[in-house]
C-alpha cells in the first residue's frame, strides 16, 4: 500500500478564537471542529492531514520551510497576515508545494484592505466565503493535485 501524501493544514493568527470571535463573520464552529473535519475528510481522500495553528508570523514561515521535506501540500488561512506578509509569501513560494489559500469569510466582501493577498499572489487557488467548508474543498482540489482522487 501506497504512504498517503501529507497535507500540511496552516491556520494563522486569532484562528484559535474561532467559535467565540465573531461568529457571524467566522461562523461558530471552533477550530478544532476544523481540524477534526480535516482529519476525517483527508482520510476518505487518502490524505495524511497535519494542521497547526500559530499567532506568530515566524512560527508559521519555520513550518512552512519544513513542510518542503517534509509534506506534499500545502493549505493556509494566514487570517491577518494574508494582507501584511510578504515573508509568508516568500516562504511559500520557497516550498514550491502545491498550495490553496482557504479564508472563512469572503475577504472580498468585506472591508478593501482585504481583498489584498500576498498568498493569493503564489497559490495554486483560493476558497474564500464558504466557512469551514473552504478547508474541504481544499482538500478535494490537493487530492485532485496529488492524484489519490478521480474526478467524478
């Protein structure tokens, strides 16, 4: 039997507040809903599924230059610093891994300083708007990507 390809799951600042920061933004759901969702799905997918979370930009570039010989793909919702950091970008572009940038929110809906991505800039696609939902469709299109799904 084949070893599952490793998604690596990135989920930036105030992400761990979710289910008590503004859930009618973020929805209600906290963050290890999420994860655990992830987990299952990558599962069903053949996937192996890691996910992290990090308020700390440096945090978030180390596992993304290690996730390079380490993981197959990449998925990120880098929250606040989708608008502000261009060392995020420079890393991803570093790991040269497939990659979706996921936002709860539908960043274009909302206030213009974040309809601004660096990451957009770099990934292989964006799901923004679609609450939780948004990470399992990322999942769908790595599987897609990473060849352990048909498309139907």
């Amino acid at each position: 039997m084949a070893k599952a390809p490793k998604v690596l799951v990135l989920n930036g600042p105030n992400l761990n507040m979710l289910g008590t920061r503004e859930p009618d933004v973020y929805g209600r759901e906290g963050l290890a809903d999420i994860e655990n969702a992830c987990h299952a799905h990558g599962k069903t997918l053949g996937l192996s599924v890691d996910c992290r979370q990090s308020n700390s930009e440096g945090q978030l570039i180390d596992w993304i230059q290690g996730a390079r010989e380490s993981h197959d793909a990449l998925v990120i919702n880098p929250a606040g610093y989708s608008h502000s950091s261009i060392a995020i970008m420079d890393a991803l572009l570093a790991a040269a891994l497939p990659l979706v940038e996921v936002h709860l929110s539908n960043i274009h809906r909302r206030e213009a300083f974040r309809h601004h991505s660096y990451v957009s800039r770099v990934a292989d696609g964006v799901i923004c708007g679609f609450g939780s939902r948004g990470y399992l469709m990322a999942l769908d299109a790595l599987a897609l990507r990473l060849n352990t799904q048909q498309e139907t």
